[in-house]
C-alpha cells in the first residue's frame, strides 16, 4: 500500500544507485526526515553513475539530484504522485536494515509493519560504510545491521 503523496520532499541525503529485481530495476534512496523515497533511475542515469564510479568518482552519483535545489539551497524533490516511485514515511516502516552478504551486494532492507521487505542491492560495496553512518544517524530508531 503506497502512503499519502507529498507535493515535496526536503532531502537531506541520497543513496544510490541501488538495485532490485535482479539488477533489471535501478533506484536512487531519497533520505528525507519523515520519510525515505525511492526514485527510480533512467537507463541513462544508470549508465551514467556506472562509468562515473568506475573512474572513481564514487560521489559523483549523489549530484543526480542536485538540480532539485531550492534558491534557500535545501534540497527538495519534488513529488508528482508517480506510482513508480516506492514512499516509506516513518510512522509505517518497522526497519531499515544494512545486510552483509557474502558472495554478492550488500543490501538495503527496508520493511513495513506486516509487508514484506523491500530489498535494494548496493552495486558499489564500497558505499556501504557511508550508508551504515547516514542511515544510522538519520534514523536511529528503525537502523538495523546484519552480519557485521
């Protein structure tokens, strides 16, 4: 069940590119305060953020989002009410949690009170680190760690 559709997000990070569906779906996480959105990329922007991180701009992802900047220099996305997109407000989600797996992609596991996990796969393991600490420190409450 999707939630309530916001006209706007305040982004306070990003994550990504992250994917789902045995890599045939590609995301970006928007960490917003009162909720986590996650956005799905174009083939071009996931072929885009790929050659970017094999030269080794492993930050050059996050400036996909970058044009969402308001003029007071926040960041907001904007929010159509596209049915693509996958909203997880606060009040509904049960976990996040950072899974490490062997043998393939660390995950992002993201639950809902009595669903079922929503699993996004981390390409580029070298941004797990950096995920751990976002995701910890902006939502401590929900923030789980497997197999670390």
């Amino acid at each position: 069940m999707q939630s309530s559709i916001q006209r706007s997000w305040q982004i306070k990070d990003t994550i990504g590119p992250l994917f789902s569906h045995s890599g045939l779906k590609n995301w970006d996480l928007c960490l917003a305060p009162d909720a986590i959105i996650a956005c799905p990329r174009s083939l071009w922007l996931t072929v885009k953020a790929g050659v970017w991180a094999g030269l080794g701009f492993h930050g050059a992802m996050r400036r996909a989002w970058a044009n969402s900047a308001s003029p007071t220099g926040e960041r907001i996305l904007q929010d159509d009410g596209d049915a693509r997109w996958h909203r997880y407000t606060l009040p509904e989600l049960a976990s996040i949690t950072i899974r490490r797996c062997t043998g393939g992609a660390n995950e992002i596991r993201m639950t809902r009170h009595g669903t079922e996990q929503h699993i996004y796969g981390l390409g580029d393991r070298s941004q797990t680190d950096r995920c751990r600490t976002v995701l910890r420190d902006l939502y401590p409450e929900l923030y789980r760690e497997e197999n670390f």
